[in-house]
C-alpha cells in the first residue's frame, strides 16, 4: 500500500485534470484578450470616481435681513431637506436677500437619486414657502466630481490692441467649436467681458429735460418689438405680414425719441417742439460694462488680460482621450478661428497628468514583475522563473478585466493597488512552483504523477493562506465617508487578484510546469526509495544546521523555558519601543502626506466693501512677486471671481466666490524634472512673501495646495456653538486669537464678516400717497440708478446673444447717494417728484449671515497647519491642550465643551466641535481599525475550520503584532509620516505575516504525521519552509520598492518592506518555537 497512489484534495485535483488538457493554454489566451481589452477600454482618470453629491439650494428672499431669512425660509427649508434619505449634512448662509442651502449627500448615493429625490421633496413643499411675501422660487443647482473641469485654456495677448472684449469673442467661438467633441461636459469661460450697450444716465439732463428712468424704460421696450402679424393673399400667393423691427444698433439708441416737449409747453405750436433724443441724456457706448471681474495671465515678460476656458468631460469618459481630442481641435484652430496674435495657455490638463501617472505606473508594473520574476531566477531557475512570470501576466490580465467589470477607471489608485499587489499576487505561483521544484529533487515520477502531488501538498494551506489575505484587505473597502470609495480600489482589486492568483496556481501552473519542467536536470538522487523519504531531506544542510544552532536553545535543555521568557520580553519590548515612537514624535501621523503636484492655489479676501481697484492692484502686486519664482511656469490672476473649480474647490465651494473682495491666483509649476523642490515646499516659501504684501491691504492670503485624497473644508476647523449670538461670536473671535498665536498654525479665518456699511432709504409712504408716487417706482428707480436694469436687448444678428441694453447713472453720479436722491419721478398727475422729497437716506451696516449646520448656528474657524510636521492634527491638539488647561485652571472667561464626533446643539454651553482633517482621519483610521478586527476574525475562524483547533490559530496569529517592529522604525529612519496609505500596509502585513505562519505550522503537522519527533519537526519546518516563506517575502518588498518613491503611496511601501523583513525573519524562529512551548505537552499530537 505504500506505493498506492495519495486521494487528492481539491487543488491536487484541478491540477491533475488540468495540467495535460487542451483547453488550459486556450483558457491563458482568453485572459491575455480580456486583459488587453480592459485596457484598451477602461477609461484613464488621474484620480477615482467617487459619488458624492452636493446639491446647492438658492432661496431668494430680496429686501430681508438676515434673521428674517433664517426663520422664515433657512429653517423651513432645512426642515423639508433633513428628512431626504440620504442626506448626511447641511450647511445653510442665511443673509441679507435671501438664503443658501448646502446638502451633502452620503457617499454612494447615486447623483439622479439624490437629484430627483431633492426636487420632489423641495417643490412637493413650495406651500411652506410664503411667495406671496416675497419669497422666490428655489433654484436647485447640483454638483459632483464630474462638474470638475479637466481642461484649462487660457487665452491672452501681448498684443495692446486686443483687449478683453475681443478675447471674449474668440472664447465664445473657441467654446462652440469645443463642445463639438464627443465626451465633453460643461465649457464655460471665466473673465469674460460680455458686450453691453450701455446707456450712462447723466442724472442733471434728466432732471432738466423732465425725463425719468421709467419713461426711458418703457419708450425701449415699446420701441423694440416685431411681430408676425398675419398674410395677405395677393397674384395667388399668400404674403407673410411683418410689423415692426428690432433695434440693432448703437445708433438706434442714440436716435430713439423719448420725450416731445411742445415749445412754450403748448402743443399748438408743433414746428416748434424739442425732441429729447437718448443721447440728449445719456452716454451710449457699445462694450463692456465697467467690470467687478478680471482675468490675467502673469509669466516673467509680463501681466496680460485674459481669459480662461474650462472643459468638463462626461462621467465613464476617458479624460487621456478626451484631452488629446481638445489639444488637437486647438492646434487645428490655431491662425482660423484663433488670431495669430492670440496665444493659448493651457492651464490645467488632468488628462496628461493622468496618463503621465498611469503609463509610469505601467512601466512600474512591468519593471516590478520583471524583478520578481528575475528573484525566482536566481533562487529556483529559469524555467521556474518564466512559469512565474507568465502566471503574473495572466493574473494581472485578469485583475484588469476584473477592475474594469467592477466600475473601475484606470488612475492612480487603482494601477498602484496592481504594483501593490505583485508582491501578494505571485506569492500562490512561488509557492506551487517551489514545492513542485521540490518535490523534482526528492523524488523519479513521471511529472503529471508527481505534480498533482506537489500542488496538493501545499493546496490546503495555500487557500487558506489566499483566504486570509483576502479577509484582511476586504473588510477596508466598507471605510465610510470620502476616504472609502477613494481608496476602494486597493483592498478589492487585491482581493479579486488574489482569487485569480489562487486559480491560475492551480490551473495554469501545473500545465506550464509539464510542459516546462525537465524532471531529471533537478533530481539529486534517483533512487526509488526516495519516494518514501520523509520531508526533511529536502531542507539543504546548510539551512538545517543553522536553525538547529538557532532553535535548540529554545526547545532543548533545562534553559530552554528561560530562553523563551526572554525572547517573549524582548519581543514586547521592541513592540512598545515601535508603539511609542508616534508620542515621541519620531514618526508623525497625518492622514495623507503631501503630492508632488503641478499647481496649487493662493486665495486673498479683502475686507469687506473693499473697492475693486484695490483688488486688482494687490493681485497684480502678488502676481509679480510670484513670477519671481524659479518654479513658476505662469499664473492666471482672477480678481473678483474664482478659478475653474478643482475637487477641492467643489467641496469648499470655491465656485460661490464672487464679489469685488475676493481674488484667486492659479499657480502653475514646471514640469517635475525641470525642478528641485516638489510642490509643497514651493508651497511654503511663497506663504511668508505674499502674506507680507497683502498686510498693506489688510488682506487674508491663503496658500492652498491640491490635497493628496479627499478634501476638506479647511485642514484645521473649529465650529463654534453657543446659546446666544453675541456669546457665539465671542467665543469665535477669542478662537481665532487662540489659532493666531499658536506656533506653526497659519491662513487663520473666521466665517464671520466684517461690519460693512450701506445706505438705507426709507420710503415715506404718507408722502408717497399725497404725492400720487408710486412706491415700486421709487425702488425701480433707484435700483436702476445704482446697479444698473437690463431693459431691453439690441438685436444683432452676428453675435451669438442679443445684447443687453443697461440703464444706469454714471459712474460719478453713482459715488454721492445725495445726488442720486435728486433724480425725479412722475407723479399721478404728472408733476416731477424729487426722490428726496418721498424718501430718506442713513447710513447703517449690514447685518452679518447667519451660518447652520444640521439646523443648528455656528461659527467657523479655519485654518492650515506649516512647521516641521505638517500635519494638522498636532496643531489641533495643541489648542485643545491650551483650552483644557486653562479650562481646568479656571484662567477661562467663560466654560467651554470640546467635541471630537458629535456635533453638540449649543442649547447650553459654549462649545467647540473639530473638524477638517480630524473628522477624515479619525474616521478612516476608526473604520480601519474596524476593518483589521474584522479581518482578525475572518483569519481566526478561517484557521480553526482548516486546523479544527481553538489554540493552533490564536500561534498562527501571533507574529501579527511583530509587523509593528518593523512598520513604525521603518517610518522614523526614513522620516516618513504614518498616514493612511502605512495603514493599509500594516493591515494587508496580517494576512501576509499569517501566511507564512500557515505553512510553518502546516508542515509541522505533515512531519508529525510522518513520525518525525516533535523537536526535530519544528526546526524542519523551518529549514524546509524558509524558502518558499523568503521568496514570497522578498517578492512582496520587491512589489513594495516600486512606489516608494511616490509622496502619496511610500507609507504603504515602507510599511510592506519593513514589516515584511523583520516579521518574516522574526516569524521563523517565533512561530516554531511558540508552537513547541504551546503544543509539547498535548497528547494526540503525533495523530
């Protein structure tokens, strides 16, 4: 019976049934084909698609203050939106003339869901707004990731001739052309000047002619109409009748009558009468109106007025693809539709950006499956090392397909996830290919006899080795909020590679090894009864006598009980030291470590009420500064209004800013090999300089950088909550104090504006009454005056728009509100009526908005964090310290609550709630820790159903915390931070470091079967299983290696390569010995 042949499991089954069939090579062409399609097809982004959407809800509420908005439309509003499913948090503004409402939908929630389920529930609610008090209609306005442009082109000119204006012309054109490509989204251009006519009233003729606003509003709108009046039928043939026709042109304007005024007021004498013409009373220009908005492009020859076009791209499509199509209609426009003296700049490009990163990552990808396949070179073969190799193919191949099926894009994430898993992916194929290689040397059988044998010896323990992987790396991709779904593509595509792994080790390495494979050029000895030997001949001697000399004096000898005691202390120590390093500081934690990027942002915020004038000359201020700087390819100014959005704009809403005291400078760098310095050290030095400029303008410049993942509304945030307003806004300012003189916290703000002033007109309704002056004549009036009314349009058929026709009082009209008071109106009986004598002026100031969030006030303090670390959190907790301390010292002016998770309702207390970078962190690195319990569990009872043993897993479990030996030195000697990436290492190390604690053990249990002793069994299995449990080691470094110089991906790496080397080193010695101490007494254990 001893020669009868072995019942095989499952895998030595696969293997036998498919190492000789016809169909195992047909099956590897067929994953070779879906792999190459899924790259073909899958579309290339720079960063994962993740479904969040934000939906802003505009309620107009004109001539209410701020806490009339806020009771009478922000709150019923808040009301109806909180009971949507879905919505995870509101922000509202309620200020003067109306309210916004932010809903932010949770993660996943589809954006048509989400959409239709916020338009039912606002306009199946429109009763609970009052619209007969004045309460407009909602404007619904939603956005996600696929609002973000992913091109930018900047048209400018050095030439002094082409101004603005022009520009805009050629945007508009350029805009046409472009949303002609298939695949683009929304184009718009910021800095347009949008031609007007303009008509400037000159307030002292109006009065001397006796002409009012409204007279001139309804002579343009009378005088301005044509209509399809009918046919006529004439020689049998019906003729269309046309009444009337548009005005087209300036002169029109100018020669429109707006008054007859009969000489010596009497209609007798016609001949006689003056004719007030337009352009009696006003100035009438054909261009742009005086602008609140601005547009410059800044290199090292100069500043030059501008404007940028923004292309987004359709959701699935491909952004490489969908990029190269808008450079190609560029190029072919050049010197057609573009002036030659128009040059475009190209301000953002993520779809070269993204196919950059994806070919370097390919390229990553191969070079890492070319090392790994170079180590099993070295250490089994060529042949060994080519059937490894074509399994890697196959299984990326597969992995991609894989990917693709899922819904995944091809970015960043998801290739690193591939050369991640390269490590892991090949560990199946090593471990198969070995034992097979193995087996060569101890035994003469035919190899498809010899095979089956081999992959089933290590099949049980491979799939579940495969199996604890997964269950570690799985739980992560349930991580909520923003951090799950961008980081999903690691812990699922490895899964899913590592399923494929499994198969292709059983199905296709037994084919490649018999057909590869040359039995007797690896035979030591071909005697027949080596097919009877036991294991432990296959260990080299070498390796035998080495772990004999490590091991005996831990299993052996009556110091043998001491020396592990000893080796358990040392192990705890080294675990403590490894733990402690974060208090020390010697390794800082930060959910994400800064990118290397091509750009990045500096924000400004005049005070309130500041003039236009002053932004511009402070941007251009900046500007120069900025072109000083070696790094800095070019910049595009934009004053009065905001850059095309970001994801980081999108969350922050940056797209909202747009009024004459803001201002945003988009930075673009050279290319990463022309410089020295990455991006955020750039960052840095320019903070200092501009914030200096801006100190002469009493200016707020914030330096903001394209975050590394996820977003948020500020690094640091503090909102503050109190029982009363005053107490509220105390409690902020006393907060903002705290962040300003805190070391390293820097772009310190508080969303708490500045008292502005404004002219208040009263309105004497008794007056109004006597005088037969209607009341909403004095508000038109005025209205039109100061801000100007598009009343009508000119009709021009060569430009896309009609062309708006503004009334308004000239600009020096406009700076005295006295002399706007003197403009008159008629009366019922056609008297003219002064404005001051129906109304009254004041001088106040604006009340200030009110901000919730989830229905309750707050206040918002933001800020950044600089120094050495850069991490927030430790400037977070630094003031958290300060604030408790003097809490506890009573030093306070008042008690105040710190929150970390909940917001608190400030009914009763002064209390502040963390946000920004803490909120992500703490729940990613919670919802990790969640996801590692989880996966110790999944590995446990994996383990107990293979070994039917409640003990056996909890040893093979316990090199798990040896990984932090090597995780967090690792990090300190290299100066890296721990960020989320260095956990998602540590918690795929427990399925790697626990594999290899499965095929120790396992092959213990195979030579206790065999009646080896106890003692010797344990060092076999060391000395026999070092080898396969080294190559998958050093094959998951060499993974690891090839993104470790990336900023984002190095604390993954480090914490693969360090935690890999000492724990599989360490697991070697520990899990032997660890199962001797724990196994030597119980019976059965030779059975």
């Amino acid at each position: 019976m001893a020669n009868s042949e072995p019942r095989l499991g499952i895998s030595g089954t696969i293997a036998k049934n498919f190492q000789t069939s016809a169909i195992t090579p047909l099956l590897a062409i067929l994953a070779l084909l879906l792999g190459l399609f899924a790259v073909l097809i899958t579309p290339k982004e720079e960063e994962p698609q993740i479904d969040v959407t934000f939906a802003d809800v505009f309620i107009p509420y004109p001539g209410a203050s701020p806490t009339q908005v806020a009771n009478q439309v922000t709150l019923p509003a808040e009301k109806i939106i909180s009971e949507i499913k879905g919505v995870d948090t509101l922000y509202s503004f309620s200020q003067p003339d109306g309210a916004l409402i932010i809903a932010i939908f949770k993660v996943g929630i589809a954006r048509e869901q989400a959409v239709v389920d916020l338009y039912n529930k606002i306009y199946s609610n429109l009763d609970k707004f009052n619209q007969a008090a004045g309460i407009g209609e909602p404007l619904i306005k939603p956005r996600g990731i696929d609002d973000v442009p992913i091109f930018g082109l900047t048209l400018w000119s050095d030439d002094p001739t082409m101004n603005p204006e022009q520009l805009t012309k050629v945007a508009t054109v350029l805009e046409t052309e472009l949303k002609r490509i298939p695949g683009t989204r929304e184009i718009y251009s910021q800095g347009r000047h949008e031609l007007i006519a303009n008509v400037r009233l000159d307030p002292s003729k109006l009065n001397s002619f006796g002409v009012t606003i409204e007279q001139i509003e309804q002579v343009l709108n009378s005088n301005n109409s044509v209509s399809t009046t009918g046919s006529l039928t004439q020689n049998n043939q019906e003729i269309k009748v046309q009444t009337g026709q548009f005005l087209d042109s300036v002169d029109d304007l100018k020669n429109l009558v707006i008054k007859v005024i009969p000489a010596n007021n009497s209609i007798t004498e016609p001949a006689s009468a003056k004719v007030v013409y337009l352009a009696d009373v006003a100035d009438i220009t054909l261009k742009s109106d005086i602008q609140k908005q601005q547009v410059w492009y800044a290199n090292q020859q100069g500043q030059f007025p501008a404007v940028t076009i923004a292309i987004g791209k359709q959701a699935g499509e491909n952004a490489v693809d969908i990029a190269g199509l808008i450079t190609d209609k560029v190029a072919k426009l050049d010197n057609l539709l573009i002036p030659d003296n128009v040059n475009v700049a190209v301000s953002r490009n993520y779809g070269a950006t993204a196919g950059e990163k994806a070919s370097t990552l390919i390229f990553k990808l191969i070079f890492a499956t070319a090392a790994v396949v170079i180590l099993v070179l070295l250490t089994m073969g060529a042949r060994e090392s080519a059937i490894v190799g074509v399994a890697i193919i196959i299984t990326l191949a597969l992995t991609l397909f894989a990917s693709w099926a899922w819904g995944f894009t091809l970015n960043r994430i998801s290739l690193f996830a591939l050369i991640f898993s390269i490590g892991i992916l090949v560990d199946d194929a090593i471990v198969v290919v070995e034992n097979i290689h193995r087996h060569m040397a101890m035994s003469n059988k035919p190899l498809t006899e010899l095979i089956p044998q081999a992959v089933d010896e290590v099949g049980g323990p491979t799939i579940l080795a495969t199996f604890t992987v997964i269950a570690a790396l799985l739980p992560m991709a349930f991580v909520s909020g923003l951090m799950g779904p961008y980081m999903s593509p690691i812990p699922i595509n490895a899964s899913m590679g590592m399923l494929i792994s499994l198969l292709i080790a059983f199905v296709m390495t037994p084919w490649l090894s018999n057909k590869w494979l040359n039995a007797k050029a690896h035979r030591g000895n071909t005697s027949s009864d080596l097919n009877e030997q036991p294991h432990t001949e296959t260990a080299s001697t070498k390796l035998l006598s080495f772990f004999t000399f490590i091991m005996k004096p831990f299993l052996d000898g009556e110091h043998a009980s001491k020396a592990r005691k000893a080796m358990a202390l040392g192990i705890v120590l080294l675990i403590a030291l490894a733990v402690s390093l974060p208090f020390m500081q010697a390794v800082v934690l930060k959910m994400l470590p800064f990118d290397n990027k091509s750009e990045f942002q500096v924000i400004v915020d005049l005070p309130e009420g500041t003039p236009f004038e002053q932004n511009q000359k402070l941007l251009q201020e900046l500007g120069l500064y900025l072109t000083t700087v070696e790094e800095v390819e070019h910049l595009q100014l934009y004053a009065g209004t905001h850059s095309p959005m970001n994801f980081n704009g999108l969350v922050r809403h940056y797209f909202l800013r747009e009024s004459q005291e803001v201002a945003d400078i988009q930075v673009n760098l050279v290319e990463k090999s022309e410089r020295d310095r990455n991006s955020h050290d750039i960052a840095m030095s320019v903070r200092e300089p501009l914030q200096a400029i801006g100190v002469a303008y009493n200016a707020n410049i914030k330096i903001v950088e394209v975050p590394p993942g996820p977003p948020v509304w500020s690094p640091i945030v503090a909102e503050v909550y109190a029982p009363t307003t005053a107490l509220r806004e105390q409690a902020a300012n006393d907060l903002m104090s705290r962040f300003q003189q805190t070391e390293h916290v820097v772009d310190v703000d508080i969303y708490l504006p500045a008292q502005q002033s404004k002219w208040q007109v009263s309105i004497d309704r008794n007056r109004t009454a006597i005088a037969g002056v209607a009341y909403s004549s004095i508000v038109n009036t005025i209205q039109a005056a100061i801000d100007g009314k598009d009343t009508s349009y000119l009709y021009q058929s060569n430009l896309h728009l009609p062309t708006p026709i503004r009334l308004q009082l000239d600009e020096a009209a406009k700076v005295d509100m006295h002399q706007v008071m003197l403009l008159k109106i008629p009366s019922a009986s056609g008297a003219m009526v002064t404005l001051a004598d129906v109304a009254s002026i004041k001088q106040t100031s604006i009340d200030t908005t009110i901000i919730h969030k989830n229905m309750v006030p707050m206040i918002m303090v933001i800020a950044d964090m600089a120094g050495p670390t850069g991490s927030p959190l430790y400037g977070m907790f630094d003031m958290v310290g300060q604030i408790n301390h003097e809490q506890e010292s009573g030093e306070a002016a008042y008690p105040m609550s710190q929150y970390f998770a909940n917001q608190p309702d400030g009914l009763d207390e002064v209390a502040v709630l963390w946000d920004g970078e803490w909120k992500i962190t703490y729940e990613t690195f919670r919802d990790m820790g969640i996801a590692y319990a989880v996966g110790m569990i999944a590995i446990y009872l994996l383990v107990v159903a293979q070994f039917k043993s409640y003990t056996v897993p909890l040893i093979i479990m316990a090199p798990i915390p040896l990984t932090i030996i090597g995780v967090m030195p690792g990090h300190a000697i290299l100066g890296a931070q721990f960020t989320a990436p260095s956990m998602i290492g540590m918690i795929a190390l427990a399925g790697i470091i626990v594999r290899n604690s499965i095929l120790l053990v396992d092959f213990i249990h195979q030579q206790a079967t065999e009646g080896v002793p106890f003692e010797q069994a344990v060092i076999n299995a060391a000395a026999v299983r070092a080898k396969p449990i080294m190559l998958t080691a050093f094959a998951a470094m060499i993974g690891a290696l090839f993104i470790i110089d990336d900023p984002i991906f190095s604390g993954l790496a480090i914490s693969l390569i360090f935690g890999i080397f000492i724990s599989t080193i360490l697991t070697l010695v520990v899990i032997p010995v660890l199962y001797y101490a724990v196994m030597k007494n119980r019976q059965g254990i030779h059975n």
